[in-house]
C-alpha cells in the first residue's frame, strides 16, 4: 500500500528559499532505521517509488520527498534553480528531517539532483543510487532543449494535457498496460511551476562528469536497455570512468523507468548495495 503524504517544516533559516514552508513525503519503515531517501524524476512525484518504499522498508527508514513545487511541497523562490539550489533543497529537506548522513536514490531528473547534492555534500551521503541516470551537458544541445521545452509547452496547458501525451516513449515495449496507466495518471498530478523549474535546471550547464572526484562515495547506477530518455551512451558510461567505487548494472528489455518496470529486481539490488 501507497504511504500516506506527511508533512515537515521548511527551517526558519531555510524559509527565504521557499514561496511557503512545507515540504512533503511519503515515508516507510522504522523511524530508527538507517535512512534511504528517494529523489523522483521530472513527470513524477513520491508516488513513483511505490514499490521502492515496500521494499525497502524492512530493514531501512525510506523517505520519498516531492521536490520542491511537487504535490503538495512549496516551491522555490527562483525561477531557474540550478544544480546548487537543487543541492541546496536537498539539504534544507534533510534538515527538516534532523538527517545528517543518508543513502541517497535518484531517478532521472531526481539522479541529477542526487549528484548535485552528492557533490556538493558529500560528507553526507554514505551511498549513491542513481536510476534512468542524467549526466547533463555542458552546453545543451538543440535537440535537449527542443524535448525539455515540448514538456514545458504541454504541463502549461494541464496535468491532463501533459499526462495524456502517454509514456510509451518512457518504458520498455513489455511494460504492462496497468504499469503504463499508473505512469499516465501520475503524471497528471504534476504542478506546473514545479515541472518548469526542473526544465531550468535540465537547460542548464551542469554536467556531472566535471565533478565527479568529489563521488568517492559507493555508486550504483541501474540503467534500462531500452532507455531512450536518457541512453547510457550519453549518461552512465560518461560518467561510470570517473566514480572511485562506481557500478552499472544493466536491465535488458527495461526502459527509463525501472523501479516501476522492473519493481523486484531493482529492489534487489538496491538491498544488495546497501548491505541489507
């Protein structure tokens, strides 16, 4: 069963930062449990890791944030975060929560933010996971930009609008259709401020690879053969040369969705990783 959405409150310090001071979550597991916090892609929210937070949390304290101007979390102040206030936000969520040290899983947009805060921070993260991972670039090119801003164009119009152009460029050709439809109607719960925010930071120059010494931390990186999104050619295998403990495992026939495609195997491995 789904967790319920709680609540916590942005630090006074932190506040500035925020149009409000709320962010939200969905949490699973014992609270006394080392924490595992989980960072959604750009189309999604804390309900993506539906089956992430069930099997995680016997052994581990799961947290799934939405991300600022997500769900029902407040949105950032600025209108074109980049990856230090991504990294930034991440902090102010951890604060909240009174967590110092995490396990930190990313997904697509979530990956990028997870190594942002990685990098900046990385005294605080005791291992990295990173799905449909996203290295970024340097200078985007013409085709990124045209695909993140026809994303903009149709969340302006409306969660259904956006919701509605399907997923089946997201998820590998097996993924069932009640997958497909879980993934549709979650999208349509996207707040758009939120979603155009993301495309800021997808649109700008961070690219991971430049920083990757300060990823000293153990990485596993859990890539879709089928990933046209965010293909490993431009992304994982950029980046794996450059990771001190790095690893990739590929999932044959998996699209840019794993943790909804293939729910058991990638819980697997992430136990695996994390030593429980």
């Amino acid at each position: 069963m789904l967790p319920e959405t709680k609540f916590v409150r942005i630090l006074p310090a932190a506040q500035p930062r925020y149009q409000g001071d709320r962010f939200s979550l969905r949490e699973a597991g014992p609270h006394d449990a080392p924490p595992v916090v989980l960072l959604h892609g750009i189309g999604g929210h804390s309900a993506y890791f539906r089956w992430t937070l069930q099997a995680l949390a016997p052994e581990r304290r799961v947290i799934a944030w939405n991300a600022p101007g997500y769900w029902l979390s407040d949105n950032l102040v600025t209108r074109t975060p980049t990856a230090a206030d991504y990294a930034q936000a991440v902090a102010d969520f951890l604060d909240a929560l009174c967590l110092e040290r995490v396990a930190l899983h990313g997904h697509s947009f979530g990956s990028g933010v997870a190594q942002a805060f990685a990098i900046a921070h990385p005294q605080r993260v005791s291992h990295l996971v990173l799905s449909g991972t996203g290295v970024g670039q340097r200078q985007p090119s013409e085709q990124r930009r045209q695909a993140f801003e026809a994303r903009a164009q149709r969340v302006r119009k409306g969660g259904y609008q956006y919701g509605d152009a399907g997923v089946d460029t997201m998820v590998g050709a097996a993924t069932p259709a009640h997958v497909r439809e879980l993934l549709v109607d979650m999208a349509r719960g996207i707040q758009p401020d939120g979603l155009l925010r993301a495309v800021a930071f997808r649109l700008s120059d961070f690219y991971s690879p430049d920083h990757a010494a300060a990823l000293s931390m153990p990485t596993l990186m859990i890539q879709g053969d089928e990933d046209r999104i965010n293909p490993r050619q431009d992304n994982c295998d950029l980046l794996l040369p450059h990771l001190a403990q790095g690893r990739l495992e590929v999932l044959p026939g998996v699209g840019h969705m794993p943790e909804v495609e293939e729910p058991e195997v990638v819980g697997r491995l992430v136990r695996d990783f994390l030593g429980v």
